[in-house]
C-alpha cells in the first residue's frame, strides 16, 4: 500500500494549502463584509441622530443639546460623536470614548477588528445656521464571525476531505490491487506456476497491463512447455544411442560416477564388449551385415549378462559396449564373461566368417577412481586380444594395472623396451610321436626397474602408440645374440607382430640382417596371431616377403580368425598351430573333430604342418594324433625351459 499512502500525502499536502487559502480568503471576506455593514450601519446610525438633535437646533439649548447628544451617543456603540459649526469650524459638543485595550498583536487587531471610517452629515436650523454632525462607531469584532464562517467552512471541508480520502483509497487500492496480482503472478512464473489474473476495473493503462500480462503468462507457459519438450528430446538423444537406443557414453560415465560417489557403498564389475573388427565386417559384407551382427551382439549380451531396468547395457563408443554390475563376486564375473564368450563362439557359427568380439573385465570399489577404473578395463581387452578365447579378467591391484601404469604413453612404451632387461625361454613343439622336436618357440620376458612386464601387454601397448616394431626388433636382437652364443634351440619360433612389417625401415632393416644371418633366417619360423594378421590388407606380400628371406611363416591360434579358409587357400602359410579350444572341446563338441579333420587335410593337401597348441592332457594328445596333426605343443608335452637348460 505505499502508493496510496503516497497519494494520501500528497493530497493531504494540497488540501492544507486550500484549507489555508479558504482560510485567508474567509478572513479577507468578513473584514470586507463588517467593514461594509459598519458604513451602512454608520450612516443609519448617523440619519437617526440628526432627526433627533435637528429639532434641537432651532432652539440652540445647549445644555439640552448636549444632553440629547449624550444620550444617543450612549445608545449606541460611538466612539466619536462631534458637532461643529460648519462656518466657523467651532466644536460645540463632542463625545469620544477611547478604544479598549486588545490582547491581540496591533496588526492582527487591525485585521480582526477594522476601524470603520467617521461619516458626516451637515444641518441647518431655521436661522439658517449650518452644523456639521460626526459619526464613528467603535470598530467591529470579526472574531466570532469569522470562526462561525470557519467552522462552517471546516465543516463541509471535513466532508469533502473524508469523500476524498474514501475515493483516494479506492483508486489507490484500484491500482495496488492489480500491480501485487502481477508481482504475485510475477513470482509464480519463477517457479513454473502460470496463474492467469481476473479482468480488474482499474485505470485504462493498468487493465491494459493485467491484459497484456496475461498474454505473457500464456506465452511464456507455451515457451516454457515447448523448451521442457525439446529438453526432454535433447536428453534422450543425449544419453541414449540413435542406431541401438541404447545408453550411450555419456550416460555411461554418469551412471558409473554415480555408483562410485553416491553414498552407498558399492563393490562391483565393469565389462566391456568391442568389436574388433566392425569395420572390416561393415567394409567387406556390407552395413546389412554388420548391423545384424551388432544386433546379435547386444541381444546376445543382454540375455546372457540378465540385463534389467538397474543394469543397462551401453554403447559407449561405435565398436564397444559395457555394463555395469553392482555387488557382484569377482568368481561370478569371471564365470560370467567365460559364459559370454562361448555364447559368442556359438553366434559366430551362424555367420560365414568368424567375427573377432573381446571381452574385458575387471572390478570396482566406491571412492575409486573413474579413469583408473577404465585403464584397467582397457588393459584386459588389450590382453583379451592377445588371449586364445578373446577374453580377460583384471584384477584389482594386479600386476597387469601396475605395469598399465607404467605404460601410459609412447615415451614410456620405448623407454620400457629399450631399457628392460630381457630375459626369453623355449618351448618344445614335438612331433606327433613325441620323441623329436619340430622346432622351439622363444617366449620372453621383460623386467623394466624390477616389475615384471608381461610381453603380450607390451606388445599391445606398442601396436596401440604405433612402435611395435621397435619390440620385435629387442626381441630379434635378442634371439640373434643367443644363436650366436649356441644357446638356441633350432629351428626356433619367432612371434612377430603384423604391424611392424608394414614399417619400412624395419623391413629394410630386417632385409639386411637376413643377408648377414643367412643361416639363422633360415632356422627361424615367423609366428602371426591369426587375427592379428587378419586385419592387415597386404597380409599375403607379408608372408611372401619372409619366406623370402628364407624363413618360414606359421599362424598361432588357428581357427579363431575370419579367415581361416581364405588364409590357407591365398596366403601360403607354411605351419598352422590350431588353437587349443579346439582340441579341448573335443571331449563335449563332436562337431569339432569334422572341423578339425577337414582343416587338417586340407592343410596337408597344400602342404601345410599342422600342430595342435594347448595339449595339456593324455586325452588331449591322442585326440590330435588321432587327427592327423603333425605336431604338439603344450604343458602335457613341454614346459618352457630357460635358455641355460636348453641342451639339457
């Protein structure tokens, strides 16, 4: 209400200086009004007088005259009462009767109580004489007329001023009452409430204003309800996958940060699913093909890992999807991801070619670290790659994380390759009648400031900072010194990444050493993950230019490539090292032993050795030989044996 306090002031402030003008003007007016009822008043007085002295002065009794005088001069409120003779200006009789002393000031006096004015008149007696008669009455006292005028003013300005007051506050409260509506209204659309104000009977402008703000309130609550809509679409496309309508990244890493820093306490499982080769799938068979696949995948893996509302599957990249699992045994993800990747193996089936799928997985407390939480994962589907079942679990605090660590860039890749004590071993690969040995395959170890570093997650880390070729060119060298020395066991097998032949100064490199080792080149077998090779479009020239240094080239994991048939029919593989599952599932699988038995003829009817990798058993070992292989490799025939015990 401070606007009709305001107005209450200021009209306050006005009728005062009217009440003072009235007031003045009041005053001015009954002075006028007294001054003139006092002339009139006067001359009355003065006619009345002279008719009763004018007979008086025929006779000129004196002592009688100036009794008669008296006496009308006290009859009546006279100051002054002279009679002269005109001609002579001689007073014959004069009554005067002093002005009583005033309380007021002398120029209030002069103004509430006016002096009138003396009146004349002349008179003539029958001898023709002539006298003048003066007449002045005390001056009036306008006191009580004026305050009979002011009261009477005061009155009707008391009723006109409580009128006033009354319309003041109903037009005051015609203008507040709209303007709180609308700072109410104001404050509801802060907090997304659209009240819609009632016609007011107000000022033009103010009901044009509550109009006007209405039709705000309504746009703003249509804007308001049109962002709401778009922001609910631009979440979902925000968070969700357009292809698979899964969660994507975003929501992903939102979804894990609030299960690592919310106040629960949670111990659960990370596990990722890439495609490793997708785009080589969508590239040769064509998107049709590839997005069937993906759709396999994720139907596959959500069936498998029991997906539910609390535990999504994401795709957090385009080849790679993840879930995570809350309060789950390390055991149960272990068996969960072995489970995963057979279901895989038997998807697969259905396709023509085989499509590679990794599998890693590892474990997570509350309060850890989102990025070291995803290292980890990372560094087990780089071991995955490396591993027979395309699977691996990482531990907390394993070995593996460690050394993860330590390799976290290109610099600290070669720095470890280069400085690391490199220490290698071999493992017999015996003919199927195990008395002889077809050759030796060289596994090696590094050591880099005393933590031990697993040579496959080495080598990975290379292939992913595109240095590979610097650790196959440690590890020949190595091999190299210990043929020198006579501490090699030959023939000997070499595993050599694919990637490092496709560096031109190390196949230069690796040309010239062949010419100066003529002799060791030609004992040594060049050994390529099956699916490693897979991927490399020029692999056919790859083997082609080692043979032509006089070595021979063998794939290791057999048959859990896309291009088993395509390898043996294009590439001229000289041995093939058939993956140990194979054999394994032997005992559960009878169709493996049809596959095994084609694949191996049809190797030895190309010229092909085969040997079967992984023989951990009596079983196992009369199973191959059984089939045909040439060869065996595994625990049940060998353990690696360090170079020192190699003659041994």
């Amino acid at each position: 209400m401070g606007l009709a306090r305001h107005l209450i002031s200021l009209f306050g402030l006005f009728l005062f200086s009217v009440l003072l003008i009235v007031s003045a003007a009041v005053i001015f007016q009954g002075k006028k009004q007294a001054e003139e009822q006092s002339i009139l008043q006067s001359e009355y007085l003065l006619r009345l007088i002279a008719l009763n002295i004018e007979p008086q002065l025929n006779v000129l009794d004196k002592s009688e005259l100036e009794s008669l005088l008296a006496q009308n001069a006290k009859a009546v409120p006279v100051r002054l009462l002279a009679l002269t003779v005109e001609a002579t200006d001689d007073l014959f009789y004069q009554y005067y009767q002093k002005q009583e002393h005033t309380v007021y000031p002398a120029i209030l006096a002069q103004q509430i109580s006016p002096v009138s004015l003396p009146i004349r008149t002349v008179l003539t007696n029958q001898q023709g004489q002539q006298f003048v008669l003066t007449l002045q009455l005390q001056p009036p006292v306008l006191v009580p007329f004026i305050v009979e005028l002011l009261v009477f003013h005061f009155c009707i300005f008391v009723v006109f001023l409580i009128i006033l007051i009354l319309y003041i506050k109903r037009f005051a409260h015609s203008i507040t009452q709209p303007l709180s509506a609308l700072a109410l209204q104001s404050k509801a659309l802060s907090h997304k409430h659209y009240p819609v104000l009632k016609a007011v009977k107000s000022v033009k402008e103010v009901e044009s204003l509550v109009v006007a703000h209405n039709e705000m309130t309504e746009q703003v609550k249509a804007m308001i309800s049109e962002l709401s809509e778009r922001l609910e679409l631009a979440k979902k496309s925000l968070y969700k996958d357009e292809l698979t309508q899964l969660g994507n990244r975003r929501l992903f890493i939102a979804q894990l940060n609030q299960v690592l820093f919310e106040n629960e306490q949670h111990a659960g499982a990370l596990v990722f699913i890439r495609l490793n080769q997708f785009e080589v799938i969508r590239q040769q068979e064509g998107f049709q093909v590839a997005r069937a696949f993906m759709e396999d995948i994720i139907h596959l893996s959500q069936l498998t890992l029991r997906q539910d509302a609390n535990v999504p599957l994401y795709r957090v990249n385009e080849y790679e999807f993840a879930c995570i699992l809350i309060d789950v045994l390390q055991d149960d993800v272990i068996d969960l991801i072995k489970h995963l990747a057979l279901e895989f193996v038997e998807l697969q089936n259905r396709y023509q070619r085989k499509k590679q799928v990794l599998i890693g997985a590892t474990v997570f407390k509350s309060q850890q670290s989102l990025s070291e939480i995803l290292i980890r994962v990372d560094d087990a589907l780089s071991m995955a790659k490396k591993e027979p079942h395309l699977y691996h679990f990482n531990p907390e605090n394993s070995m593996l994380s460690q050394v993860s660590a330590i390799l976290k860039s290109r610099e600290a890749v070669l720095q470890v390759i280069e400085e690391s004590v490199l220490n290698f071993c071999q493992q017999k690969v015996m003919l199927s009648d195990q008395l002889n040995v077809m050759f030796a395959e060289v596994l090696s170890a590094f050591e880099f400031q005393q933590q031990a570093i697993p040579a496959k997650l080495l080598q990975s880390q290379a292939e992913k900072f595109s240095c590979v070729e610097y650790f196959d060119k440690r590890i020949i060298e190595m091999v190299k010194s210990a043929y020198l020395k006579n501490d090699l066991l030959l023939p000997v097998s070499i595993n050599l990444s694919p990637y490092s032949m496709m560096d031109e100064k190390f196949t230069n490199w690796l040309t010239d050493l062949s010419h100066t080792y003529a002799d060791f080149f030609s004992s040594v077998i060049w050994e390529f993950d099956e699916a490693s090779l897979g991927q490399i479009q020029n692999a056919a020239a790859i083997v082609h230019k080692l043979q032509s240094l006089g070595s021979r080239v063998a794939v290791d994991h057999f048959g859990m490539g896309e291009n088993t048939l395509k390898m043996l029919r294009l590439w001229h593989i000289d041995i093939i090292k058939i993956d140990g599952s194979f054999i394994h599932d032997l005992g559960t699988d009878r169709a493996n032993w049809s596959f095994l038995e084609t694949i191996i003829q049809l190797a030895h009817s190309l010229g092909i050795i085969v040997v079967c990798e992984q023989v951990e058993s009596e079983q196992e070992s009369n199973w191959a030989r059984q089939l045909g292989v040439d060869g065996l490799q595994g625990f049940q025939i060998a353990h690696p044996m360090s170079n020192f015990n190699l003659r041994s």
